[in-house]
C-alpha cells in the first residue's frame, strides 16, 4: 500500500502558465476527471470525492513566456491530489510543462524551431530562450542542453506523439521535423506566424 504513495502521476491542465501565475487554480478547478493509475472518477455522482486535494507543489518553468520576450526563470504552484482508490499522488500543472523537465514545453519546442527551421546558432537560441546569459568562455558557441533535446525528442523521450524521427537525419535536421510536427498543433490564429513561433503554441496544446 504504501510503495503506491509513492507514484507520482503528472497531468497537464488546460489553464496556461501566465494564467496560472495571475491566480493559482482552487482544488475544485483543476480536479482531474478520473485518475490516471486506477481509473476512478475524480468526482463522482452522489459518491465521496475520489481525488482529494493533497496540497501544492513549487514547480519551475524557464524560458520565455512568448516568442520574442525575454527568458525568464517562473515558479508555479502545481496542485497535488491523492486518489482515494489507489493512493496515486496526481500533480495537475499549467499546459506548457513538459514532465521531468524545467524549462517548458514551449521553450524547448521554440528552440527545436529557431534550431531547425530558422537555421540559428546554439548560442543564439540560447539567448532567446535560457535566462542565464552569463555563459563561460567553452560555452560562448555551444548550449550543451540543445542538443539532449534533439536527442530526447529523436528517441520520443520528448514530445512522444511526435512521429520517430531517425537519428541518422543530423540534429539540425532532427529539429526541423519535430518543430514543423509540433507547430501543426498550434491554434488556427497562431497558424500564420513565424514557424518557430508556430512550435512555440504548438506545444501547450499536444498530447
């Protein structure tokens, strides 16, 4: 029973970072519908609750809120509940969080783009996407984080519902792919704007 405690379930809601930053959803807001582990329904009808809020959680997310702002690092309070079946701990964050990662979803998606589509440097993507300017001597041409995203997302550690792109392609080519793939989720307003910008919008609405 207790080794259950211990798992962890993420989910992503449908509220945005910049939302959840001006106001952290109530417990009732975010809810989920059933959990994830053992299926049962988080609110049931003319039942007890089958989730029960298990508090808040800091959780970081770095890079820019837009494309075209500056990056920055941001703290939300994700919200914790506990299935009441399975004792599951469920963590509801904002729709840009990618699991097991800082920065968001967003970010890495806009830098896969400015990578692979807009033909830039690592260290220009870096300036337009990590917060840490100040780099040492070594790193002034290279950002060593771009390159495990391109990995990550070649393998689908990132972004899985992205077709298998083979590692063979290059990483630039690698990049290219998985940005056009993700920007095709972006909102049909958001269609028309840079490719880069594309992934960047993309990315809070892929499964």
């Amino acid at each position: 029973m207790q080794a259950a405690r211990d798992t962890t379930k993420v989910i992503r809601s449908s509220i945005t970072v910049n939302d959840w930053l001006r106001q952290t959803p109530t417990v009732d807001e975010v809810r989920p519908a059933a959990c994830v582990g053992c299926g049962a329904a988080g609110r049931p009808v003319g039942a007890p609750l089958g989730l029960h809020g298990h508090g808040l959680k800091a959780r970081q997310l770095r890079g820019p809120p837009s494309p075209g702002e500056s990056p920055r690092d941001m703290v939300i309070n994700a919200r914790r509940y506990e299935c009441q079946r399975c004792f599951a701990i469920l963590t509801v964050v904002p729709s840009e969080t990618a699991p097991r990662r800082h920065y968001s979803a967003c970010a890495i998606a806009f830098a896969l783009g400015l990578y692979g589509l807009c033909n830039q440097t690592q260290a220009e993507v870096r300036a337009q996407v990590c917060s840490a300017q100040v780099v040492g001597a070594p790193d002034e041409r290279r950002w060593i984080t771009l390159p495990r995203w391109i990995d990550a997302a070649s393998e689908r550690r990132l972004f899985p519902s992205v077709p298998t792109i083979p590692s063979d392609q290059g990483r630039r080519a690698i990049a290219e792919r998985a940005a056009m793939a993700i920007g095709a989720n972006a909102p049909p307003t958001q269609q028309a704007g840079a490719p880069a910008a594309r992934a960047f919008f993309g990315a809070a609405h892929m499964k």
